[in-house]
C-alpha cells in the first residue's frame, strides 16, 4: 500500500509539475485605429520560451495611399537606426539579419501577420518597431523577458 501511494504520489507530480517544452506564448497586439502606434507597447515572456506573435492592423482607411504594419523584434536596439534605414530602402521590408530576433511580413489594413519564435534566454528589454516607411519613430515597444 505505501508502495502503491508512493508510486502514485511520484506520477502526480510528474505529470503536474510545470509545462512542456510545446507550449506555446500567445500575444496579439495591433495598430492603434488609423495611427502610428501599436495598442500594445509592453509584453512579457519567459526567457526561452516559444512566443507566437500576431500583429492585426487596425487601421481602416487609406492614408496616402497606405497604412502597413508590421512588428519587427530587435536583440540588438542600437541597431534600429540601421535596421529601419534599410527597411525605408526597400518599401518597409527590413532585411533578414541576426540584429533580429522575428519579424511579420507587412500587413495592410484589416490584415493580420504572424510569426512564431523562440525568446532570448538572457532576460531583458528587446525593442520591437514597426519598419514601414517613417513608423518606426512612434510605433515602438518593449518585449521583456523575464
């Protein structure tokens, strides 16, 4: 008997302790309506975590023409002058580097970009910005991971 509720006791705790390496950090932010700002400016994770991040653009009318958005995460935030300078060169899209962390492709009004990713394990704050042409001064913010 005491064999038995040992055995059980160990099970229980096995299968209740913490997550699973599958689970999965769901965090949505947006485009506050038709401006340049997200309606979201801080978000935390866990360090090492898999974070699912999906950006809906709010914005519901043409604003010279358009209004895109995208949310590109930054490891490195002394980098965001560089990593918007190329993305202002190629229509808003920023290139591929290991300045950064993730990125959503852009997305126009109504639309919604995602993209999946694995936080940083060192804790921190980590720049995320929107690269569409002249966004990234006002539509700004912070991924901490604890």
């Amino acid at each position: 008997m005491k064999k038995t509720l040992i055995i059980l006791l160990a099970t229980m705790i096995i299968n209740c302790s913490g997550g699973t390496s599958d689970e999965v950090t769901v965090i949505t932010l947006g485009s506050l309506g038709n401006e340049m700002k997200y309606d979201t400016t801080e978000f935390t994770v866990k360090a090492g975590s898999k974070v699912k991040l999906t950006m809906k653009n709010n914005a519901s009318l043409d604003f010279m023409g358009e209004m895109l958005h995208n949310v590109v995460i930054l490891l490195d935030e002394s980098q965001a002058s560089n990593v918007v300078k190329y993305a202002e060169m190629n229509d808003g899209t920023p290139l591929a580097s290991n300045t950064i962390l993730a990125m959503t492709v852009l997305a126009d009004k109504q639309e919604e970009a995602s993209v999946e990713f694995t936080a940083p394990k060192k804790p921190g704050k980590y720049l995320y910005i929107c690269t569409y042409i002249a966004h990234a001064a006002t539509m700004r913010g912070y991924m901490i991971v604890e």
